[in-house]
C-alpha cells in the first residue's frame, strides 16, 4: 500500500477527464505534504485511470489528467 493511496482514490472518484489541486488541497487530501518522492509514486495512479499532468513548482499546484 503506498502513502498516497488516498490521494489516488480521491482523484479517481473525481471522475473528470482533467482538473488541478494545490499542494495545499493534496496535503489535506493524502493527510502527508508533497516531497520529491511524489515523483517515484506519481505512477502508481496510472492504475487508477489518471496520470499526473503538469507539477507546478511557482503556483504549487499537480494537475491530474484522466487516460483514455
């Protein structure tokens, strides 16, 4: 089970072909902060149907995209 299980099963409930959260709304979803580790377990949510679109280190935000 990874640490951001959570996070994922959140996105994948969302259901929308694409949308963005701020570090701030992941941290409070996943209940951890985002670390550069984040980049290792990004594909895991590949699994889940989505894939991680752009990291925006300036805005501090992920955007999550659905695959098709």
């Amino acid at each position: 089970m990874s640490k951001y299980n959570i996070l994922w099963e959140y996105v994948q409930g969302k259901g929308t072909q694409s949308f963005k959260l701020t570090f701030e709304e992941i941290e409070n979803i996943a209940g951890i902060p985002i670390d550069h580790y984040f980049l290792k377990y990004k594909k895991e949510l590949m699994e889940y149907g989505y894939q991680v679109g752009k990291i925006s280190m300036k805005e501090k935000t992920v955007i999550f995209n659905k695959l098709d």
